[in-house]
C-alpha cells in the first residue's frame, strides 16, 4: 500500500549524500525494510537481550542494571568509580544507590583513594566473583543461542560492521566518553 503523503524520513532520504570518506561510493543503506535504523535495531536487540538475562538473574535477584556493572568489574578488576560508571554508560549520580546495594549485599567494596579521599575505588568481593563465574556461563548460552541459524562467516563480517561504526561515532563524538 503506498504511503498518500511524503514524510520527513523520505525527504531527508532523497538529500542524503554519501559520508564523507566515501567520495563515489553509494550511500550505505539507512533503513532495513520495515524502516528502522541501525540505532533503532541496536536498541531492540539491547532490550531483548536485557529480557532474557534478566530471567536468567532473577534466580539470584540481580537486576540487569547491577549485572552491567558486576559484569564491567568482573573483566575489568578494580576501577574507579567515575570509570566504572564511564564503562557501563551510567551517569556517576546514578550509580552511587546501585553501588550501595550490591555493597550491602556483599558483591563489591569501596574503597578509599589514598590520594584523593573523594573518590573511591570499587572491586568485586569474592561473592561477588562466585556470583559472575555462576551466572556467566547461562548468559553466555543465551547470547549465543542468540545466533542460531546466522553463518559463522557472517558473524565475522557482523562484528566488523560493529566495530566500524563504533569507531567512526567515537572519532565523532567531543564527550569524554568510554566504550567497553
């Protein structure tokens, strides 16, 4: 069924000219076939991944929130309190009452900077690295029952695609920012 009138999408889609770098290349596809974007895409898949783990959590009452950073701090180790916040992509506010949880029970421990008594440090308790090494492996099941059914060539040529255009948004971006 045709569309009766234009929209702002097929306006901008008709000035669209190539990225720059891409001087007589044609222009990547912007929408799938339903008319989503790889941000719109990216974001689905986040939030069915997120269902999914969380069922897999709730058996121990971990919320996917506390997840990413018990997950951050269980490959990265010790990390600061404003890198930790920067790797998991929460604001440091916002990560001070989800600390303070998982401290009170017992998955991790702040500690002072002996150089700077207003920032702390933060690492996994052994509890909370009994905790990871317990729920990684079913999470890791999950996402790779994820990938039924897609080509292993195809994965590599996925996660190419990925990290290119990681990389080109964070040559773009002026913040401060972490990708982990």
């Amino acid at each position: 069924m045709a569309k009766p009138y234009s929209t702002a999408i097929d306006t901008t889609l008709d000035t669209i000219e190539p990225c720059c770098g891409s001087a007589g290349k044609e222009a990547p596809e912007i929408f799938d076939d339903r008319g989503r974007t790889v941000p719109w895409m990216t974001r689905t898949l986040n939030r069915l991944y997120d269902v999914q783990a969380q069922r897999i959590l709730d058996r121990e009452k971990v919320s996917i929130a506390h997840w990413y950073y018990l997950r951050v701090l269980a490959q990265r180790g010790e990390l600061n309190q404003l890198e930790l916040s920067k790797r998991v992509g929460i604001a440091s506010t916002t990560a001070v009452p989800a600390l303070d949880s998982m401290e009170k029970r017992g998955l991790l421990k702040r500690t002072r900077d002996p150089k700077d008594r207003r920032k702390y440090y933060v690492s996994l308790t052994d509890d909370g690295k009994r905790l990871v090494d317990k729920m990684m492996p079913e999470i890791i099941r999950m996402i790779s029952g994820s990938f039924d059914g897609v080509d292993p060539d195809e994965m590599l040529i996925f996660w190419k695609v990925l990290h290119q255009i990681a990389q080109n948004l964070s040559e773009k971006s002026s913040e401060d920012s972490v990708v982990d």
